[in-house]
C-alpha cells in the first residue's frame, strides 16, 4: 500500500516564517529562505561550478517544503551560462502543499515569484507516488515524490549528483534522518556525489559516514556556527550495484516502429531532449493500428490493495493528464474531451464502500470521490444504472489526432516514414538497421524503439523470442450508435464495458474481449452484445433491435500475461541462457540488454493512458535520467521479467 499523503498547510509563526504545527519547527531559517537555498544547500554542494560544463545534473532533495530549494536551483541554472543542458531536481515530500500556498507564498520575491507561478501552474493532484513536472521546454524537470523519505529512496532508481537534507530538525522528525535514509542516499549516488545540510547533530555526521561519505563542518548560516557538507567516498564497498550510468550514444538518433500512440508518444519524449527521430509504420499515415480506435477512455483504476497496476495506471493517467492539458488547452481540440468518468460499482455492496475504498487509499477529492446513483446520473445527464465513482479529470480522446498534435509541435524533430513495412531488425555496428522484407535497409541508429502493437515480436525475431515478449492478440469491437437517436452521456460512464460522450455524432460503447481472435469483420451478435452491456450502465438505453445506421469498429489489442506494459531494454538471451544458473538468483533490472534496442508494448486496452508515461520511461532509461517511476514499478514493466521468471522456474540443469 502506498503511504497516505497528507497536504501541509501555511501556518506563519510570530516572526513571518513558515513553520509546520505537526513538527513543531519552521521550514527554513528566520534569516531568509532563499539565502538558506543559496548559501547552505548550493554552495554546500559546490553549485553552481558543479554543474557547469555538463549535459545533465541530478540532484536530490529530502523535504521539498515550499519548494524554496528548489526554485533557488531553478532561478542559478537560468542565470548561469555554463549550466547543464538538463537539471534533474528529484524532492521527497510527505507532507505537500497545495499550488495556492506555493504561489502565494513566494509572490512577494520579483525573481522567485515568476517562477513559483509557473511550478503552481503544473503542480499535480496530490496523490502518492511520483509526479514529473517539465519547466523551461523540457530542460528542467521536477520528479516529484510524495512518500516518506527511506521508503522513497529505498524504491528509486536512479544516479545522483548532490543531496539536499532540508528534513525538519533532527529530533523533531527522526525519521528522515534515519539509517534507512542514508542507506538510500549511498545506493544512489554518483562516484563523488555531494551532500550538503544544515545540521551538525551527531547522528546526521555518524549516520552519513556509515553509508560511505566523508563529511566535515562548514561555517554555518543565519546564527549557526556550523553546517555539514560532504562527499561519497565509501573506504570499503556500501552497494552491491552501481546506479545506472548515463549511456553513451554515436548520435542522438533513435528508430521508432510503429506509428500509433505508444510510438509516438516515445518519438515525442525523446524529441523533446533533442533527439532526432525517424519514425517507421507499414501504414499509409498515423495511428492506423491498435490506435486507430474512433475514440477511447483515458481514465485511472482504483484497486483495494493500491496493486501494481493500479499505481501504474493512475500514474500514467495523470501524466497524461497533463500532456493532454499542454496540447489541448481550452478543449479546442475535436480529438480531445476532457468530460469527467463516471465508474459504476460493480454492485450494491461496493457501491457503498466506495468512500471508504477512497479514504484507505488517501486519494484527494479533486482525484476521486464517492457518488451514488442520483449524483452519478446528474453528472451523466442521463439515468446511470448505480453510483461508484467520480474521477473529474477522465477524458476520451481519439489517438490520431493526439498524434499529429504532436508531430506538428515537434516538427523538424520526428520525421514519420509512412508506408514503410519493417520485416526485422539487424545490428550492424554499433546501430540498428531496420530491414524491408526484402532485406532491404530501411534507416539506422544507435537506438531501436519497437513500439508495433500487435507486430512487436514479429519484428523482434530472435531479439525477442516467447520467452522475452509472450503477447497474445486479443479482439475487440466497438459499437458506435448515432448520438440523436440514443440517451448519450455527457461523461465517460464505465462499469462492465464503457461507454463515451458523442464524438463526431456518435456514441461509441463496447468493448469486446476475444483472444486470439484475428477475424477483422464487424460482428452482429457482438453488436448486441456490447448493447446489451449498454443498457445494464444506462437503462435508457435498452434497444430491443439494432438502431438503424449502427456502426461498429474492430481492433487489436497486444496484450501480455500478467496485463501490464513491456517498457524498457529488451534483455540480451544469447548473453544469458549461457550462465543461466547464475541469473536465476539476479535482480531483473540488471540482467544483460542489447545495447540500444527497447521495447514499448503490450499496452492491452490501456494504451491512450499508459503511452504516453510508457514513453517518457524509455526516453529517461535511453538518457540516463532519473525515470518518472518508482523501481517497483520499473521491474513490473521490464521486458526482462518474464525471462527472469523463466529462470527462476527452471531447473538447475536447464
């Protein structure tokens, strides 16, 4: 279960400077907030010559606060001519604030301010686990991480830079100053990474030294004689892996196969840190595939248990939720809703516990709340068979046109090459060629992302066998009924199937689930089928017969196994089963990949939700960047995990 997060909220003590009841301690010296920022946390960590020179820098923050630090950082890295070309600040956070607070609370600051508004601006739904923040075109990234501080680190993956320890005082909060907490630290600095804090307490100095840095007093600030800075140096080893290093690529250019929404939503992360990518699809234009549904849910999952996937689905949803807001702001695009969801119950029992599904859980109410049937049906507009839940932000969206919005934002970036069919790939070098079926080379590059639906192990070969990508097709069909002749909602309603608002005059609901079903033709039984569902969500929508002009629309979903994604590395086989005894008992991330080649798959029936997080993951992964989810979640959807499962079945022999 993910931890509850509880929002903080701005409280001033006698002096002006805001203080938290719960930890009895202000958040930053009564000597001024940013000269702390400045003097105690960037200077302590040597900033900003550190960074100077570099492509990326990473820094991580325990107590993000007020976001004080970190706008301080922001407000170095623009004034600084040798800044990195990227500024990865990851903060951990329990107790956040809300956007007002931050807002309002750095208005008075003329350089501060400006920027304070912009971070207000893109300031996420307070849920738990990780949240991305994009700032200045892409070039300074917020990963924000609501969670307790040793649990976060513990559930990181990533290579640090510096440390800021900005926790509440050492014995107002313990535990942000733990072993857990600078075990954490260690297993994910760089060579030489350095820390820097504003306390001297014993336990801080022999806690940091006892996970491998070397650390010493520093004039301190604001009537503090002394402060801690340091460096990781361990004398004996403290890791029993390396943080992943920043790979090193020929060139910037990447291969992407397959044009629908997961490939370009990879084409579109990777772009926007400047790669240059040629994007393939057989097709004669966009999202012709799995992603050429009329329109489909973008919506989150709420399990009981907070499970895998449905931590990464509501991750992926509100980064995409987001994206969406960047690229359709107003709702002035036609392929974009953003109308709200309804999710009925599944019956009489669970309706009920909704609420307190919702409060175990520690969602928000702009996240999530609890409806009966009259309230569902209000927001519907139309007679809702039961209440459930209300998600404000759900949407429905037509994956073509996301994708050509994001084609013409980066135009010159992504260059698309319809109507070419790629047969395999091959490794010449140190690139990728993908082949015709002719064997003809198609384009090259250091880096392959296979992003094909349906295709993907077929294109993979012997890169990715049934081992590596067991993926099944599965069948479904939509019902699409004309809008005037139906009681449509205005909302997404779902329950058992879905149905969506009027797009373009129709209303589309379904969908069916046939597996290993390659039949592409229209179905009339599925046709009622899918009515039959419909009428059971919205009772006024009870058809004896099929309404007249009733259209219907097949596609294919690639689905894996256990129903979550494939994003990430494919593993190496030809490197592995040689010393499979030896990876049987090995971590699933560091089982050996081949170099350059990824995989964005699997996406089933979640691919508008998941596409997009699925992208920024792999373009993060290909940079060497801190990613956008916690390594539980990277493990769930590593290609290499149902290798790794297949070797810790099989036998010592195999």
């Amino acid at each position: 279960m993910a931890r509850i997060i509880s929002p903080a909220s701005l409280v001033l003590d006698a002096g002006g400077t805001p203080y938290a009841p719960l930890y009895d301690d202000v958040y930053h010296s009564r000597a001024g907030g940013y000269a702390q920022a400045n003097e105690v946390f960037m200077a302590g960590n040597r900033l900003p010559q550190a960074w100077g020179g570099r492509q990326a820098f990473a820094i991580v923050e325990i107590g993000f606060g007020l976001g004080t630090n970190f706008l301080a950082t922001w407000a170095a890295w623009r004034a600084d001519p040798r800044r990195p070309a990227r500024l990865d600040f990851v903060a951990i956070e329990l107790h956040p604030f809300n956007a007002a607070d931050l807002r309002g609370w750095h208005a008075r600051d003329p350089e501060i301010g400006p920027l304070a508004a912009q971070l207000a601006a893109a300031w996420p739904v307070l849920t738990p686990g990780i949240h991305r923040i994009a700032l200045e075109q892409e070039r300074v990234v917020l990963t924000l991480v609501l969670d307790e501080a040793g649990a976060a680190l513990a559930n990181l993956r990533l290579r640090a830079d510096a440390f800021y320890l900005d926790g509440f005082a050492p014995a107002r909060n313990p535990e942000a100053w733990s072993r857990p907490v600078f075990h954490g630290m260690a297993r994910l600095a760089a060579p030489g990474a350095t820390v820097a804090t504003y306390t001297v307490a014993r336990m801080v100095a022999d806690g940091l030294t006892a996970a491998g840095f070397a650390v010493r007093k520093a004039p301190g600030f604001g009537g503090k004689r002394d402060m801690l800075v340091g460096q990781f140096a361990p004398r004996y080893r403290v890791r029993r892996h390396e943080p992943p290093p920043a790979p090193h690529w020929p060139e910037r250019h990447a291969l992407v196969i397959g044009a629908g929404i997961a490939g370009v939503a990879a084409a579109d992360s990777l772009a926007a840190r400047g790669w240059r990518v040629s994007l393939l699809d057989s097709a004669a234009g966009l999202a012709r595939g799995g992603s050429g549904t009329p329109a489909g849910a973008v919506h989150a999952l709420l399990a009981r248990d907070d499970s895998r996937l449905a931590r990464m689905t509501r991750a992926a949803f509100l980064y995409m939720d987001r994206r969406l807001a960047q690229f359709a702001p107003h709702q002035a695009a036609d392929w974009y809703g953003a109308c709200g969801r309804v999710d009925c119950a599944a019956d009489a029992y669970e309706e009920a516990q909704a609420g307190a599904v919702i409060a175990a859980l520690g969602l928000p109410p702009d996240f999530v709340r609890a409806i009966d049937a009259a309230a569902a049906s209000e927001l519907a507009g139309t007679r809702v068979a039961r209440g459930g839940y209300w998600f404000a932000r759900g949407a429905w969206l037509h994956a073509g046109g996301y994708c050509a919005a994001v084609l013409a934002a980066r135009a010159g970036r992504i260059r698309l090459h319809a109507g070419s069919g790629v047969d395999g790939l091959r490794r010449e070098g140190e690139h990728w060629s993908a082949c015709d079926a002719a064997g003809r080379v198609l384009a090259s590059a250091p880096v392959a992302v296979l992003a094909a639906g349906v295709d993907l192990a077929t294109i993979a070969g012997a890169y990715g066998s049934a081992q590596v990508l067991p993926l099944r097709l599965v069948r479904g069909q939509l019902t699409g009924l004309p809008a005037a002749a139906c009681r449509a909602p205005r909302v997404l309603v779902s329950g058992d199937g879905y149905c969506l608002p009027p797009v373009a005059g129709r209303m589309w609901t379904g969908a069916s689930y046939g597996p290993g079903d390659a039949d592409p033709a229209v179905r009339v039984e599925e046709q009622r089928s899918n009515l039959r569902r419909l009428a059971q969500l919205l009772p006024d929508n009870d058809f004896g017969a099929l309404p007249a002009d009733c259209a219907g629309h097949v596609g294919f979903r690639a689905v894996a196994p256990d129903r979550l994604p494939l994003v990430g590395a494919l593993p190496d086989l030809r490197a592995i089963m040689p010393q499979a005894v030896a990876y049987k008992g090995e971590q699933t991330h560091a089982l050996p990949r081949h170099p350059g080649l990824y995989v964005s798959g699997g996406m089933a029936s979640r691919g508008l939700t998941w596409a997009a997080l699925a992208g920024e993951t792999l373009a993060s992964l290909i940079e060497g960047e801190p990613p956008p989810l916690e390594a539980d979640l990277l493990d769930a959807v590593d290609p290499a995990r149902f290798l790794q499962r297949h070797l810790r079945r099989a036998g010592p022999a195999e």
